[in-house]
C-alpha cells in the first residue's frame, strides 16, 4: 500500500469526523491512585517525572497499559517525548497540565508516556509512523493506536486550542472519540493497513548494488554540491553539525588528496565554533542553528553531539595540525567532564534549552549587564568580538522582535594580543552565568551514548597525549562494564539515581560501547577493554542478527514485539549501530585475526548495499567503514615495556599522525599472555635487541619490524611525522 493511500484512507476516517464534542463518560472504571501524582511517580526517568504530576491518568510503556486499554475497550494516547525537548514543555504545560484537557484525555483513553531516550525501540516505530502518514516527525510525538498497538493517528505538538489551521486536543478527542464509537471498523481496517504498509517497508531491497570506491567518491561529490562555501554546512536553515560527514571527509581526503574535501571540513568547523551554536564561555555545542550562519542556536546541549564533535575537531587537529581545532576538542571535553560527569564517571544525557521558563535565558546576554559586569576597555572588547548589539541580536523565534538579548559569538577572530584579555573576559562572564539559574539537566545515563564519549575521550587522549582523558574513559567504561551490564552478560540502555532501568538494551548499545572500549584499548592498552569488546560484539551478532537478509535488528530476537522488527542503517544525529558495526566488525577481525568477523561485515556491507548506492551521503558514518574495508589499512603491534620511554616514542609517533584506518596493538615484554589469547598471532611478535619494535602490516603484507619511528611512519605511508601541536 503506498503512503498517499495511507494518508488516503486516514484522512477519509479522521478529518470527515466533524461532530459535536460528546459528553465525557465517568472514568469511575480507571483504576485509582494518589490524585496528586500519577503512575509516572514510581518511574525513574527525568522525563516521565517531569509529568508525575499532570492530571493525566498517566501509564509508562508497559503491559498494564495495553490490558487496561483492552478490558476499558479504548484507543490508547501515546506520547513520546525527552526530558530536555522545547516543544515537549510547551505542550505539557499548555495541555497535559490543564485540567480540562486531561479530563477528556482521561475519559477518551488509556494514556501512555514514553521517555524516546530511555524506550528508543518504541519511539523508532512509532516516528517510522508518524513520518509515513504526514511527511514528517519529530518531538513531542503523538499516536493514537489500538489496544493491540496499531496506529491510525499520528502527529507532533498538537495546540490545546485549533489555531492557524492545526487542529486543537479540545476538538481532536471529541472527533477521535466519536470514530471510536461509529465508525471502529474504519479505523481498525485503516491501522491493519498501515501496520502492513510498515512491516512492508522493513522487507529488504532487492540485492544487486556493489559499493567501492566509486560510492566513496558519489558521497564526496554529493556533499560538495550541497556545501555552503560561505558559512560551512551542508543546508539551508535548519544546519545541523553532523560530524560524520566531516569524518567521512577527512578520510576522503586522507585517500584522495582532494583539497576540497579538507576545506569542506574546515570551513564548517571554524564557522560552528566562532558561531552561536557553540558556548563560548561554558564550551560544548548547542543543538543545532535555526539560521545558516550558526547563530542562532536551538539551546539543548546533547551528550551524544559532544561525543561526536568532539571526535571531529580531534580528527581535525590530527589532520591539518592546526591548534584551535585541539583547543575546540579540550574545550567540549572540559564541558562534559565539568557538567556531565556523574560522581560515579559515567556520563549524563543532556542538558535544557529552557530555564526559568525561557528557551536560552541562561545563555542571553543584555548588553547594559555585559558593561555593569566588566571594566570598560573590556566591555569594549566583548562588545566588538562577541557582536554585542543595543537592541539585541537574538530575535524572539515567536514573533520575529529584538529582544534587547544577545548570542555571544565570535564575529572575528581572537588577535594574539587580545588573548590574554579576552581569556579573563570569558571567565569573568562564565562566573556571573554561573550564578544563574541554570538549565534542567537530565542525568540519565545511557549505555550507547556513553559508549561515544568513551570513544572520544579515548581519542582525544592519544592524539593530545592527554592522561586526564584516558583516564575519565577508564571511569566511564569500568562504571558501564559493572552497572550497565546483567549478571548474564547482556547490555543494559539506562541507569539513573542507582538503580538501572528495565528498558531492554538494542543494537546502539553494544556497536556503540564496543566502539568506545575499542579507542579505550588503543589508549590504556589493556587487553581486557578489547576482551569486554569482543564479547560485547558477539552478544550483538547473537541477538540482533538478520540471519536472512544480512545486517542488524534494532531490537532483540527475545524482545518485547513490536508492531514491526526496525534495522536502521540512516546515519542522523547519531549514526546507526549498522554502521558503527561495520567498522568494528572490521577492527576486531583485524585485532583478532578471525577472518569469520570480517566475513560479516562483508554480509553487513552487501545487505545495506542497496541503500546506500542511492543516496550515499545519507550513510557517511557507514561509508567511514567501507574506507576502513577498501583499504589500505594497517595493523600495528608494539612491543616492549609500556613504561620505558622506547615504547612511548613509538607510540606518541604513531598517535600524532592522522592514520584513521589502522589497528594497534601492545604486546608487552612480560605478561603477554592477556593479549595473546586474543590475538594469538601476537605471541611472536618481540622486542629485537633489547628496543621497543613496532611491527607494521598494510593490505596483508608485512614489512620489516623496526625500533625507529620515522622508519615505522613511513611503512604506513607518512613521510615523518607531522608537527606537534600545542598543549
């Protein structure tokens, strides 16, 4: 069934149903609870905490829920949102907090919340709904379904009231209420129809698409066609940073020499870091620009975007050298180590647009307080660097007013001679934002965004040299090893307050944490992170395999069923856990020497294949896999003692250079045994008279070991090593 005869029929059950608003039966059947807080009060999630108090007769997603609906014989209200969602306040304040609103909510359904963060599963099916029946998606995200979980109503922020043609929560029930009663068998044939249509859609493509080198150079091409040379990017307003095709980028110029490439990545990074998007006094980036200039942020700050950023600039700096993109990279990981650390090291989930009410109040600056606050030559100087203006550049997105409230960002760059000065500016600014309100802070943890910053972080911590960050990797892995795992072995997705979340664990969280224990091992060089990936990635392939068609299942084979089984390969904000996985599948075949690992990331590659030969800029992260598998790449083994200053110039030599599609591994002196069982292949590979020696492999041919690092550079095709960047 295609989608316009979905849309079709679902406009033909619900927008014909124009009828007076019925009188709201007794709800005298729900069952009963405390008035003043509703069964989101036992949960943990932020998010649903946040609505304990509504007078909504709220359920979480669980079995209850769908029984209660069935015995009451009521369509279910589903509602998926995040604790630090905008839109997701205003629709909570202006209706799901409204008395009148929440009774005919009430006596209409069984309502059901759902935090997308801690249910991704959930929220992965139902906004593959929502974009099927309207085009397009997003949070606050509303389904209305029957007791079985079949959808036949969809939309986003719906108002309290209908204005400028949406249609408001005071007519929609009524409308909605009275099919239910009339017309059900419209609205049950409509929902078999779109579940069908759905489970359709997860049906693989046809086979045939061979990728290689070509897509490699399609997705380059592509990008380049859409690249704004003036501000970065790659679209109009909204811009997202989607670091991954930066990476992609950079790689593409790693193999190609392509100074387009290199500039494409440049540009964008320099111009979200001098734009409002990025904090320029608390560090770290905002969500996303509602503008193409990267100005004017939409002011959420999500743990997954520090990860990858911070990977980018990291990469960045690697590449070209150049020290404002490590200070960028510091700067984002000195925001996550300050704001969204948990004392226990692991990492939180995000931070507010809002505070007090206000999306960006805590970030907004009136010019008079900037002068009230600063010496005056200084309060110059922020006026002119950070753009200040009278009347405010911020404009109310409401109304399209100034607002007297500014954006700091960097309308030119910082003079050496202004450093130091503009250096105590920013810290006298951060201290008095710093007596603020400050924003919501969502501390949940979750295992695969975790499982990111583990990765950059460890990173970062071999490119800067930088203990500090390996060693806040090493907290994070060891607290997700110990509380975000099952006595069983099997993956956990949330933690919070102590205690873990019953949320099932899915495909994100194993490729994602296995990504960062395996940049970890690269750091610490202790085998048992490697050890912890491997098993990790076998759970993965035990679980969520398709042993059909190739690829991996978002969810489970044992969990909960849903209306469809998702494998996602789209790279959006966050990449897919199909194409993390095929990079570490690739890795790990490599680490290993089990060329079985590598054989499935071949059958991964082909069963994704199709996709991503018709729109391959939409898969960088997956095409960051397929440049790791065209090759040429490299294994690495040192040997030696990790702590004598021959084996540290070895490995400072081989970390300073940009070398994305290589594996390394240490073999130490003494004690090999940890790392041998993994990689038997290791056991031979010594230290040759008495000096650390790197053994260098690429494209399956071996060279000659060596002691010497430039000798060790040049067998991976780095004529010396690049210059070292500044601490």
């Amino acid at each position: 069934m295609s989608r316009l005869r979905i849309i079709a029929t679902l406009a033909l059950c619900l927008q014909s149903l124009a009828c007076p608003a019925q009188k709201a039966e007794p709800r005298a059947m729900n069952e009963k609870h405390d008035s003043r807080q509703n069964r989101l009060a036992r949960e943990k999630s932020p998010y649903l905490l946040q609505h304990a108090a509504n007078p909504v007769d709220w359920f979480p997603w669980c079995p209850e829920a769908f029984e209660t609906a069935k015995r009451l014989d009521k369509p279910v209200f589903l509602s998926i949102g995040y604790s630090t969602c905008h839109w997701c306040h205003v629709m909570a304040e202006e209706s799901f907090e409204d008395p009148e609103v929440a009774r005919l909510l009430n006596d209409a359904f069984v309502c059901v919340k759902v935090d997308r963060e801690e249910r991704p599963d959930v929220d992965g099916v139902y906004m593959t709904v929502c974009q099927a029946l309207t085009g397009g998606g997003g949070w606050p995200l509303t389904i209305v379904m029957t007791p079985d979980k079949r959808p036949f109503f969809a939309a986003t922020y719906i108002p309290k009231k209908t204005r400028f043609g949406r249609l408001g929560l005071l007519e929609l029930i009524p409308r909605i209420t009275h099919a239910w009663r009339t017309q059900r068998d419209k609205l049950v044939g409509s929902a078999d129809q779109i579940a069908a249509a759905l489970r359709q859609g997860q049906s693989p493509p046809a086979l045939g698409a061979t990728l290689g080198l070509p897509t490699l150079e399609a997705a380059a091409r592509l990008l380049a066609q859409r690249f704004d040379a003036t501000h970065g990017g790659f679209s109009d307003a909204p811009k997202f940073p989607t670091p991954h095709n930066l990476t992609f980028l950079l790689r593409h110029w790693k193999r190609t020499g392509n100074a387009e490439s290199l500039a494409m990545v440049e540009r964008t990074l320099q111009a979200m870091r001098s734009g409002g998007i990025y904090d320029h006094l608390g560090f770290g980036f905002h969500r996303y620009s509602t503008d193409t200039r990267w100005l004017l942020p939409h002011f959420e700050k999500m743990l997954y975007d520090q990860a990858l950023l911070a990977l980018a600039y990291t990469e960045a700096s690697q590449a070209t050298g150049k020290p404002e993109y490590q200070q960028t990279a510091r700067e984002i990981l000195t925001y996550v180590l300050r704001d969204l650390t948990s004392p226990q090291g692991a990492f939180f989930s995000a931070e507010d647009a809002d505070a007090e009410g206000e999306e960006g109040r805590f970030y907004l600056w009136p010019l008079p307080e900037v002068a009230r606050l600063l010496a005056p030559e200084d309060a110059a100087l922020a006026t002119a660097l950070f753009g200040l203006e009278r009347e405010g550049n911020y404009v109310d997105p409401a109304n399209g007013v100034r607002t007297g409230l500014n954006i700091l960002h960097l309308r030119r760059p910082v003079a050496p001679d202004e450093a130091p000065r503009f250096a105590a500016i920013r810290e006298e600014l951060f201290a008095a934002r710093q007596r603020r309100i400050r924003p919501h802070r969502d501390d949940k943890v979750l295992t695969d965004w975790n499982g990111l910053m583990i990765a950059a972080l460890a990173r970062a911590a071999q490119a800067f040299d930088e203990p500090l960050y390996a060693e806040a990797a090493r907290r994070a892995a060891d607290f997700a090893l110990h509380e975000l795992r099952r006595p069983d072995g099997r993956l956990r997705h949330a933690w919070r307050d102590g205690t873990p979340s019953p949320a099932p664990a899915h495909a994100d969280d194993y490729a994602f944490l296995t990504w960062g224990l395996l940049e970890l091992y690269e750091a610490v060089l202790e085998p048992r992170y490697l050890e912890a990936a491997s098993e990790l990635n076998t759970l993965l392939l035990a679980h969520h395999w398709d042993a059909a068609a190739g690829g991996l299942f978002f969810t489970a084979d044992d969990g909960e069923e849903l209306l469809f089984r998702q494998k996602e390969a789209y790279d959006g904000a966050v990449p897919s856990a199909n194409s993390v996985a095929l990079l570490n599948l690739l890795r790990l075949s490599r680490i290993t020497g089990q060329a079985a690992l590598e054989e499935r990331a071949a059958k991964l590659q082909s069963a994704l294949a199709p996709q991503v030969a018709q729109m391959p800029i939409a898969y960088t992260q997956f095409l960051v896999g397929l440049d790791f598998a065209l090759g040429p790449s490299h294994e690495v083994v040192i040997a030696g003692q990790l702590a004598a200053e021959d084996t540290r110039v070895l490995l400072r030599a081989l970390r300073s250079a940009f070398l994305p599609n290589k594996v390394v591994l240490f073999r130490p002196e003494d004690d090999a045994a940890p790392l041998t069982r993994l990689a038997p292949y290791t056991a031979q590979h010594k230290p040759i008279g008495g000096r650390a020696t790197a053994y260098v492999c690429t494209g399956g041919a071996c060279r000659q070991p060596t002691a010497d690092p430039r000798e060790m550079l040049a067998g991976l095709g780095v004529a010396s090593a690049p210059a070292a960047t500044p601490r």
